[in-house]
C-alpha cells in the first residue's frame, strides 16, 4: 500500500506532514477473501505496482512477512464487528525493496454482494532520537545563553554561552540569584517577569533591556530574553527557564536610527544660522558625546552667507577664517572650551590639513592620548584642556552641503568612559549632513532676505523734510526672517505753494519682489505727486500703473509669477496746506490716518476705502478736513496694528491711545508706539509716519488781485519788490521783480480773470500766479530773430524750479527761489 496523492501530485518531502490527515495515505480496497479489487495511485506510487498488475489478484503476494491466518481471521472479525484495526506491517515494494508502513482497516462493509474492507497506509519512516550527549551538547554549546531557576529563583543549571555572556563563573551562579551575581543588569525587573511565568504559567518573549556585565564592564549591552515555565509530569510548575541573546548591535542600529529621526525635528527649526549650530550641538549632547563645538566659516556668518564652494582650484594655503558657532558640554558653562561662542578659531584636528574641509573624510581618533605628540606642537592650549577635563576620544565631521563648505562639527567624550567607534563615526556623519542642509537653507534664506532689507531700506526715504509745515518723524521695522521684507514704505514730498503731501502703502507679497515692486511705486508716486494731482486722480493714475505692470507680457514664466505676486498693493496719499491748515487725503484699501487734537483727543478719520491698486474699474475719492495748529496726523501699515488673531480694531485702538501721549519729540513718541504696539518681531512689515502741522501765518504771505489791463503790471511788481524786502530778502528783489512781470503779463495777456499773485515766504520764496484758465504754459527756446517768447525760458533761468497745478477755477503757475 503506498501514500494517496493529493490531486495528481504527492507530497513532497519538504511539506510538513499531519499525523492525522488521511488524504496522503495510500488506499486500496480488498474482498473478503484477500483478493484486490481496488487500488489508488497512491498505493501505485508507495508501492511501484500499476493497477493493472494488482487488482484481481491475492494481497499476500505484497506482505513481506510470513502468513498468520489465526491474526487475519480474527483482525476481520473485529472489523465486521464495526470497529477498525491498526497496525505496523512490513510490505514488498515492486523492486524487492522492503517498506515498513502503519496499516489501517476500516470495518467491513459490502459493494454488491461482496463483503469488502477500505484498507489505507502510509510509510513509517524511522524517527531521530536524541542521544543524552547530542541533548547536553546543544544545551552547553547553542550560541543563546540558557539558564533553569527554580521556584525561589535561584539557579540551577546553566549552560556555557549564559556564563560567558555575564562573566560570572558558573560555580558562583548556582544556588544564588540574578540580583547577587549581576547587579548591573535590571535585576528587579528581570525576576518579576519570571515570577510572573511562576504565577501564569505563561511564556514571556523577546523582552529588551539594556545593562552591563562582567564580561565587558566597560561598555553598554542590550539583551533579549525569553522565560517559560517548567513542568513536571503532573503539569506542575516546577521552575522557569530563560534564554538570553546579546542584541547589542541590533539595539545600536536601532538607537542610531532613532537618533537620526529625532535630529531632524530638533536640528534646523529656525532660519538663522548660529541657532542651526546651536541646536546641532545641543541635539549631541548627552545623546552622543560629553562635549560637542561647530565651527563656521566666517563668510557663513557673514550678511552675504557665502560659503567656500568646492573647486578645482584645491584648498587654501592658510587655515581658513572660522569662528565658533555653537558648542554644548555635560558640564556647566563648556569649561572644555578654549574659545567662547563668536570668537574667531582655527581649529582643526591632526594632522591640522586645511584639505580636511574641502574633500577629507571625517577624523576619527578612538584614543586621544595616542595622538598627544600631533597637537601639543600646534595646540597647546587645547591640548592643555583635553587633559584637564579628560577627553579621550573624538570624531571631526567637515560640514559640507550643495557643493559649499560651511565649516566643522567636533564631537569628544569625557565623563563618558566607552570610546568612539567607527559605527558611531557614520552617526556623527548623518547628524552633520543634516545640520549642514539646514545652515546652508539658513546661510540662503539669509543672504536673500539680507538682500531683501538692503533693497527695502534703499528705496525708503533716508531722511524726510516737512519744511515749515510740518515736523515729522517716521519708524520702519522689515518683518522677521520667518516672514521676509513685506514692501511697506511712506514718503513726505515737498509741494508747490508750501505744501506737503504724505504717502504710505504696502506691497502685496513678500521679499526681493515685493521691495522691487515698492520702489516703483514709490517713484511713480513722487512722479505723479510732482504734477500736482488730487489725491483721487493720483490714486486713479497709479492704479492704473499697478494693472499695466500685472499685464506685462514677458513670455518669462518665471517673470510672470514675480508680476502676479505685484498684483496689489494697498496706498494712503494726503496733501497738507499750512497756509488754509487744510489736508486733502483719499485711499486705496489702506487703513484710515489718526489724528490727535492739541487738547490730546484721538480719532481715525472716517475716509472712503477705496479699492486696493490692481483691481481697477474702481473710483477713488477724496475727503478735505481742517486741521488745527499742532494737530498729530499718523499714517501706517497694518502689520502696526495687526494682532496674532488678525483682528485690526484692538490694534487701532492701542495705537490711539499711544499717539494721546504728550510727548513733544516726535521721534521718541515714534518709537515708543512701535516698541509698545510691537514688542516682538511680527511676520509683517511695520511703517509708521507721524506729522505735527503748523500752520504759515499772515505774516508769510500776502496776496493781490490783479486787474486785467497791462499796465498794472508795474504796480504788481512794485509791491512784490517792497514785500520781499520787508522780509528781508533783498538779495531776491530783482529775480522776483523778473518773475512776477514775467507771469502776470503773460497771465493778462493769454488767461483769463480774475487773476492773482501771491507771494509765499516759507523754507523757499514761491511766486504764484492764479487765473481762471485751464491752458496750460509751454516753455519755449525763441530763435535769435523773435520779439518773445523768453518768458517762461527765463523764468526757468532764475527760479529754483517752476511748474503749473490745476484748480477747480483754473490754474496756478508757480516759481520757487532759494533763500540765501
């Protein structure tokens, strides 16, 4: 009989093998009289007999032993009997060969009218018995420390690798505990789980810890350890065994793994260079090593954060320029350290080769003493410290990123006694890598945002003059590195007739772009500020500058997403008069101006919003207030009264009460607001511009109607001359003789009435003529022949700068002369 076949294959000898599973069994089906009248393939397979050469005929030619009729008459009584029988039978395979197999018979049962038995078998393979020697050479030689307690858990058998493993000879072992003969392990703990196993009688598998032994007392081990109960024959539990494994470098990788993870959360969480270094040093120490220093090169440092970049041209003859950028100790205040954060070193380790930072692998010396003769040539005073303090083993990594040397990173313990190892080399070189990145972002972000800020303050104004109309003062602050420069600005632009106008604004967007995008408008707003315009149509014109900069073709996609982030802008423009204390002013989307009143009141002028610049289709409009001598007007950016909840209201409502203050220097009351409202650096610009108004008394300017007949121009200029000599100005009495003829003829002559001269003394002398026509002058070159044409060209000549403005009756033409 030979093994059934599950499907058309049998089973391999690599597949397990169930005991009780009869579906492999070889089966065949014999007649009450011994003959066969069935057979399997897998009977064919175990036995090698095809069906053809075995059904029909007697099953005794298969048994390989003698016949025993008595046996077989009463085996098949039994099976009639309808129970089965089971047996080991020697049986005759078709070479010859004889196969010893565990024979079944199920109880008899009939097909027709014959009585029939189902007989299966499979082959009985002879089992490996353990011999005591093979079982005690397992035990005292397997490469897993095992050890039997008893219920007191004290030892009694051991085997080999266990005594190696904590270096405790055996004979010191037996009959004592864990806790008298390893204190350094965790003893409690470890004696706890097996009273556990005691108490359950369930195992206890691969618990990790780490200790140390005295096999290697010098040096930090981790062990996997299993426990599972002993029983007896009764199933009592009579002890508890334990199996120990070193997994000492699994633990290690597993350690460096987790350390690697962990420095890049706390490696890097700011964009400022020194702090990086810091965290690096931080981050080492005590995880790593007793006392960690990062050096910088100096141009890392620098407001360019230009690095060293590798070239083919090989490294410096000298040793470069690096100062100390962070260093971290296990003792208080890095006494080890010869040199404190931010002073210059040049610090490298033996052999002191400059070549280290450029292209050298990291220096590792597991034993410092060995390296004693190579510093105390160089570095005495270091040397000095590493004896003094005890360091003894140390790893320099150069930290090198995106083609650019940054400096280096040197680790040393101390306290520590377990030198360096070359596993630890490759940690100190994944936790530098990571550093290096994030020093070199911070050197990036920092050159660009210093750029940035450079830019910024370029364009601002570097010093504002209100002239006698107003006294102003001003107070900038670029958003933190976090944030980037925000493109605020303000201006105060000298006008015509001894006006002032005042501008601030905010750019959308941030950095370089958003700084270009702030200058441009602020000439455009000098440019348009210098024709004259309202506050509307100045507004309308650059709004309409602001949609044709967003519509720029450049075919530069990289242009293109500089223009879209220039798409808005927000921009407040107002237009003091000192001679009426009158202040024109209209915004676009920017936050409304304060004004405090000489008794102290606050208030935010109710002003029409206006769209922000960009949007266009949009009108802006413009409100005229009067303003009372020494009245405080304050324009800002909203990053001045924005809070962390966005929220603007509280914000205008502290800036109110800070401008309330009487303060007299502006510029102290300018900084007080921005230091209170703004303690902290904010991710936004912060611009602030304060104007106390004074008004041009009587006594600054006078005025006269002038008759539309030419020759009252003679009694014009007669007055004009007696004016600027009452004031003094007796130097100017000719020029202003020439320009106020000149202006009033060509008033009467071209114009029409009323018309007006007016003669302004301020920081300038202004000559104005007003009529009521909206022509505007041209300034001619006469050729040698012509009779005229000269007026306006010397006017020009004699004036400091001339111009026209527009009036809702007409216009005015204006002449300016320095005051010696």
């Amino acid at each position: 009989m030979a093994s059934v076949r599950n499907g058309s294959d049998g089973p391999t000898s690599s597949e397990p093998r169930d005991l009780f599973d009869a579906s492999v069994d070889a089966v065949a089906v014999m007649s009450a009289d011994g003959v066969v009248v069935g057979w399997t393939r897998g009977a064919e397979a175990l036995l090698g007999y095809p069906a053809e050469e075995v059904v029909g005929g007697s099953a005794v030619r298969l048994l390989a032993m003698p016949g025993d009729p008595v046996r077989v008459a009463r085996i098949a009584e039994r099976c009639r009997a309808g129970m089965g029988w089971s047996g080991l039978i020697p049986v005759r395979h078709r070479d010859g060969g004889r196969i010893e197999v565990d024979l079944r018979v199920s109880a008899s049962f009939r097909i027709g009218g014959d009585e029939c038995f189902l007989i299966s078998a499979r082959e009985q393979k002879q089992q490996w018995t353990v011999g005591q020697s093979i079982l005690d050479g397992f035990l005292t030689r397997s490469p897993v420390g095992m050890a039997v307690m008893d219920l007191q858990l004290r030892y009694v058998w051991l085997n080999d690798t266990l005594e190696r493993l904590g270096g405790v000879p055996r004979e010191q072992r037996l009959s004592h505990r864990l806790s008298e003969v390893l204190p350094g392990l965790e003893a409690e703990t470890l004696e706890s789980l097996m009273r556990k196993v005691l108490a359950t009688g369930l195992p206890v598998t691969d618990y990790e810890y780490a200790g140390w032994s005295w096999a290697d007392p010098h040096r930090q081990h981790a062990y996997s350890t299993s426990f599972f109960p002993l029983v007896d024959a009764s199933n009592s539990v009579t002890g508890v065994c334990y199996m120990v494994l070193d997994v000492t470098e699994r633990w290690h990788a597993r350690r460096l793994l987790s350390l690697v993870n962990e420095a890049g959360t706390d490696i890097g969480r700011t964009l400022d260079v020194m702090r990086t270094a810091q965290e690096l040093a931080d981050f080492a120490v005590p995880r790593f090593a007793d006392f960690v220093i990062v050096d910088l090169l100096e141009p890392v440092l620098s407001a360019e954060g230009n690095g060293m970049w590798l070239t083919d041209a090989g490294p410096p003859s000298a040793k470069p320029a690096m100062r100390r950028a962070g260093m971290s100790s296990v003792r208080e205040g890095c006494p080890e350290a010869v040199a404190p954060i931010g002073a210059k070193v040049d610090f490298l380790p033996p052999p002191h080769d400059v070549n280290l930072l450029i292209n050298g692998d990291p220096i590792f010396i597991p034993v410092l003493d060995a390296a004693d003769e190579l510093w105390i040539a160089e570095q005495p005073a270091r040397m000095a410290s590493m004896r003094e303090f005890g360091l003894h083993s140390l790893i320099s990594v150069p930290m090198r990123a995106r083609n650019t040397v940054l400096g280096l990173a040197t680790f040393a313990r101390s306290l520590n006694p377990i030198s360096f190892h070359r596993d630890d080399v490759l940690l100190a070189r994944e936790l530098v890598a990571r550093a290096a990145l994030c020093v070199d972002n911070a050197r990036r972000y920092t050159r660009e945002h210093t750029a940035a800020v450079t830019l910024q303050r370029s364009l601002l104004p570097h010093a504002l003059a209100g002239g006698t109309a107003l006294e102003v003062a001003s107070c900038y602050l670029p958003a933190d590195a976090t944030g980037g420069v925000g493109g605020d600005w303000f201006d105060v632009i000298p006008l015509s007739g001894a006006r002032v106008g005042l501008v601030v604004g905010d750019v959308v967007g941030h950095g370089i772009t958003a700084a270009a995008s702030m200058g441009r408008l602020r000439t455009a707003v000098q440019t348009l500020a210098d024709m004259d315009l309202p506050p509307d149509e100045l507004l309308a014109h650059l709004d309409d500058l602001v949609l044709r900069l967003s519509e720029e073709e450049t075919g530069d996609e990289a242009a293109n997403q500089a223009l879209t982030a220039f798409l808005g802008a927000t921009c407040l423009y107002a237009v003091y008069d000192p001679v009426t204390r009158r202040c024109t002013m209209a915004r676009a989307g920017h936050p409304p101006p304060v004004v405090v009143a000489p008794d102290g009141h606050a208030h935010f002028l109710e002003l029409p919003a206006g769209p922000p610049l960009g949007l266009g289709g949009f009108a802006f409009e413009a409100t005229e207030i009067e303003l009372a001598e020494n009245s405080l007007i304050g324009l800002y950016t909203d990053g001045l009264i924005q809070g962390a909840d966005r929220a603007m209201d509280p914000g205008m409502s502290r800036l109110s009460q800070v401008l309330s203050q009487h303060v007299s220097n502006l510029e102290s009351l300018c900084l007080s607001a921005t230091e209170q409202l703004v303690p902290v650096p904010q991710p936004d610009d912060i611009a602030l511009l304060l104007a106390r108004t004074h008004a041009l008394g009587a006594d600054h300017a006078v005025s006269w109607d002038v008759p539309s007949d030419p020759a009252a121009v003679g009694d014009v200029r007669a007055r004009a001359t007696r004016q600027v000599a009452a004031w003094g100005l007796e130097e100017l009495a000719m020029t202003t003789e020439l320009i106020v003829s000149e202006l009033v003829t060509n008033a009467i002559r071209y114009a029409a009435p009323p018309v007006r001269l007016r003669l302004l003394r301020d920081s300038r002398l202004t000559c104005e003529v007003a009529d009521a026509s909206s022509t505007a002058p041209r300034l001619r070159h006469a050729r040698s022949m012509d009779e005229g044409g000269r007026g306006l060209f010397l006017v020009a000549q004699l004036a400091h700068r001339w111009g026209a403005r527009y009036t809702p009756g007409g216009k005015v033409i204006w002449a300016e002369q320095g005051i010696p």
